[in-house]
C-alpha cells in the first residue's frame, strides 16, 4: 500500500473489532482502508453478499468465519455473532467483521457495535460503499438530478418478523416526492407497489428492478410502477436486488455505461454460494 494512504496513529490494534463495509458486491469497489483491515486481520467473520476475490486477499493463517444469512436461513443467529466478535477480540486478535454495503445501512452493524461497546469492546467503524447507491449508479440512475430529485428515501422492504404487516408506512412515502430506493423488496414488492398506489402515487412512475448490481451478471427490468412488479416476477428477478421508483429511472436511456448487464438469469440463484459450504 502506497505510504501516502497512511495517516499518523493509523496503525491497526488487536483486540479490537472492525466493522467493515465490503460495498455492493463488485470486489474492487471496497474501500482502500477496508483492504487494509482485511489484510491484516487475524480472523474475518464474513457475510454472504462477500465476494470469494476479498477473502482471496486475507493473510494466510488467518482464520475465516462463515456467518451469512440467506431468507429464512441464518448460518449463525446474530446473537451467536455478537458472541463470537466478543469472545475473538478478547483472545487480543485482530477481528474484522465484514458485510455486504456499509455496515450501518441496513446491515445490522449498529447492533454489533452496541453489543462490543456494551461489552467493552475497543471498535471501529470502516464505512462501506452502499448498494442503495451504488447499484442505482451501475445501472445508469443517479438517485438525485437536478430538475428530477432533490431528494432520496432509502428503506427496506422487509416485513416485520413474525408478522405480515411492513414497519414501513409506504402511502407515507409515496406523498414524500424524489427517488425511492428499497432495499430487500423483491419478495414484498406486489405489496410494496400496491401500498404505493394507494397512498397517491401516479401509477406510471417509472420504476427498476436491479439484480446481482455492480457484478457482471448485472441485469434489471424497467417499467411504470403498476407493471414492475409483474415484469420482475417474469424475469425471474431474485435477491439480492435493488429497486429504484422515480422520474430518474428515465435517464438510464442515456446514462447506462455498464456492460455487465446479461438478459438470462443465472444457472444458479447464488454465485457465491460455495462460500457457505466452507
């Protein structure tokens, strides 16, 4: 690493846990500080949206900690995650915990940092390239425009656990104007469309379905609201996806630079899936 990236009092401890941002999913788009925690590390805890190239760059002998979760399927419970940063940064190791996007936009990281500052724990923070913004930006939609968006709602789609209902109020949303970026929505996305209608939204909004953003296998299906949901069920658009619903949807006409984008899914619905059986 080139000495002008290093800052006084730089110098990374053990005994303490990095919560690192691995970004979107396209490798290269980590942050040179979040390489510099993963090459260092003793041990890495890492999530499934990980891409096999970062672990690649871990120092050998240091040891590596599945920890995903896939829909209705968690590898380690997130109190067992808690747990385990605790108890590895107690040993005097040197932890980075490593997570899809940035570890505090719906990635649970403010709960982990809770529990090692509750415990005692030394942290810190290495913040990650978000999906909410990185994939919109892959696949030619800037979330703000002048003239188009001046403002944008980043929320999850997922329901409340052990229930039905959504901890988000969507007829709200759709009065708030801008661009509206929903994270973990395919599943609930009929529900999320339907709510969005009822609450005022002009049923011909443009809206887009982007799966597998930032990766070559990149692609997205674009329609007015009232289709999206219909469209992306056709194409057989899964998780992980990003959806994006505004007037800035329409200037991916011109703005699409990235040639990732394949028109099939793929043979399976998880490249990175072998990284569960390690």
């Amino acid at each position: 690493m080139s000495e002008k990236f290093e800052q006084p009092g730089a110098a990374l401890e053990r005994g303490k846990v990095y919560l690192v941002g691995a970004g979107p999913g396209a490798p290269d788009l980590i942050t040179v500080k979040g390489l510099r925690c993963l090459r260092a590390a003793d041990v890495v805890i890492y999530d499934r949206l990980v891409a096999p190239e970062l672990l690649a760059e871990v120092r050998p002998g240091a040891e590596l900690i599945f920890a995903g979760k896939r829909p209705g399927c968690h590898q380690l419970p997130q109190a067992e995650i808690n747990r385990l940063l605790i108890e590895q940064a107690r040993r005097g190791r040197l932890v980075v915990r490593l997570k899809g996007g940035d570890p505090f936009v719906f990635g649970r990281g403010g709960e982990e940092a809770e529990a090692l500052a509750q415990a005692g724990i030394p942290f810190e923070v290495v913040p990650g390239v978000s999906a909410a913004l990185a994939v919109p930006a892959y696949a030619g939609v800037p979330v703000t425009h002048r003239g188009l968006a001046s403002l944008v709602t980043i929320v999850t789609g997922h329901k409340e656990r052990g229930t039905e209902a959504s901890a988000v109020d969507w007829r709200t949303l759709a009065r708030v104007g801008g661009t509206l970026v929903i994270l973990m929505g395919v599943k609930t996305l009929p529900q999320i469309v339907a709510e969005l209608q009822a609450g005022g939204l002009d049923p011909a909004t443009p809206a887009l379905v982007i799966e597998w953003g930032t990766l070559p296998q990149q692609r997205s299906v674009e329609d007015r609201l009232a289709e999206i949901a219909g469209r992306a069920a056709e194409a057989g658009i899964r998780a992980p996806a990003v959806i994006v619903v505004g007037e800035v949807v329409r200037l991916r006409e011109v703005l699409a630079w990235f040639r990732g984008e394949g028109t099939a899914p793929l043979a399976t619905d998880d490249p990175y899936a072998i990284m569960a059986d390690e």
